[in-house]
C-alpha cells in the first residue's frame, strides 16, 4: 500500500488493527551515463519498494530522492553528507515510535549510501536493546535496511546493463541510441579490481575509473531482463523481510 493513498482517519486505524511494516526507500540524485535520468536509483528503488509493499502487505513511504554521491565529483551529484542522511532517518524513525507502527525496512538503492545505513542501523540496534527509543510504552520492534541488488543473483553495475534492464522495465525515460560502454572489469586482477573499487567510492573517484560514467555495458540491456530481475529482486526481499 502506498503512503499517498491513504488519509489520515483510515492511516491511524489501519496501524491500529494492523501494526503494519512500513518500508522507505531511500535513492540518490546523480549521473548514470548519457542515455539514463539522474533519478535512476529513485526511480528504482521506488518501484522495488512499491511491489515489495503490495506482495507482503507493507506500506510504503515516500523515497527520500537524495543521496550519497560525492563520489561521482565533478559529473553531476545532487548529494547530502551521510550524517544528514541519518539524522533524517533518526527523526523519522523516531516519529514512528509514536505510533503503533512496530516494524520499519530501509530499502537503500544507491551504493554510496551504504556505509551511512550501517552506520545508522548499528545505532538503532543498540537502541533497541537498551529500550531507548521506547516513547509511551510503545516501541519499534524491528528495524532493519537492505540494498536491493544484494537480492539477485546478476552482477550489479552502474547504468551498465542491470540498472539500464531495470529502467526499460519501469519507465519511458531510457535514451538506448545514447548508451554506451563504460568500465569492464572482466579479466582484470582481484588486486586491480580491489583498487579500482576503493578509489570509485571516494570523492571524485568514480569519474576517475569510468570516465563516461558507466560502470559495465548497457548496450545489450532489455525490457525483458529488467523484469526478471525485478522478479527475481522482489521474491528474494519478501522471502527475508517475511522471517
């Protein structure tokens, strides 16, 4: 169920009767190559998150569009620090301990974001074991955040042929006649490819390993593809959000 279909009497009842798992995505706002919109992973990780709520009965909240991308300097990032991004998330968490809302996902959809989630998710849990977010004896459960592309078997890109799949399968806004090929890393050496890993995830890194800023080669990418990744993405996310 999407936050933007229900008002305000039906909301408080159904978390009421319910006590429904709320799921917030959380994207970025950056370059994916010439041929992909700089809302890619928002994009993405809105309708992963979408489906997911629909299969397992979860409401899903507005994404949060900004991310982590300071990597991606000078090519286009609209980016917050990663201590804004857990403090935005601190304060929401926090207001839904006034409800009866017992069980929070962080579907994350952009890799720069990921050392600010754990950051935030190793601080919640610590909360929750001493009982210190509890607000009227009313208390978040569980709380847990996840990268979607840890649920599909495929090697994970950059505006490469999965995340291109992935956008021909949810949106008109895929330029193919601009895609191009950008970083392959097959047949390099692991102590190579660790190398160019680090350096991509630092400020201003990722243009220096993919100067197009493609990171695999989405000239082969389908519609069909992207739906069977899809699929694949959101069978795997209910099977772990349901134990």
């Amino acid at each position: 169920m999407d936050a933007s279909e229900l008002y305000d009497p039906e909301f408080r009842e159904l978390i009421k009767s319910k006590k429904p798992t709320v799921i917030i995505p959380v994207g970025s706002l950056e370059q994916h190559g010439a041929h992909l919109p700089i809302t890619t992973d928002s994009d993405i990780v809105t309708e992963i998150a979408s489906r997911l709520a629909k299969k397992c009965g979860f409401i899903v909240f507005p994404t949060i569009s900004y991310g982590v991308s300071f990597e991606h300097e000078p090519l286009i990032n609209i980016s917050i620090k990663p201590e804004e991004l857990i403090s935005l998330l601190s304060n929401i968490i926090m207001t839904l301990t006034n409800t009866t809302i017992q069980s929070c996902i962080i579907l994350n959809g952009h890799h720069g974001n990921i050392l600010a989630l754990d950051a935030f998710e190793n601080f919640m849990e610590k909360q929750m074991k001493r009982d210190e977010i509890r607000v009227d004896d009313l208390n978040l459960q569980s709380f847990k955040s996840y990268s979607y592309w840890h649920f599909m078997k495929h090697e994970f890109d950059h505006a490469g042929f999965v995340e291109t799949s992935l956008m021909l399968a949810i949106s008109d806004k895929v330029k193919m006649k601009k895609a191009k090929k950008g970083l392959i890393t097959k047949g390099l050496s692991e102590k190579e490819i660790q190398r160019i890993n680090k350096l991509s995830t630092k400020p201003g890194g990722f243009p220096q390993v993919a100067k197009n800023g493609v990171w695999g080669d989405p000239t082969n990418a389908t519609k069909k593809d992207g739906e069977k990744f899809l699929a694949e993405i959101v069978r795997n996310l209910a099977k772990e959000c349901q134990t």
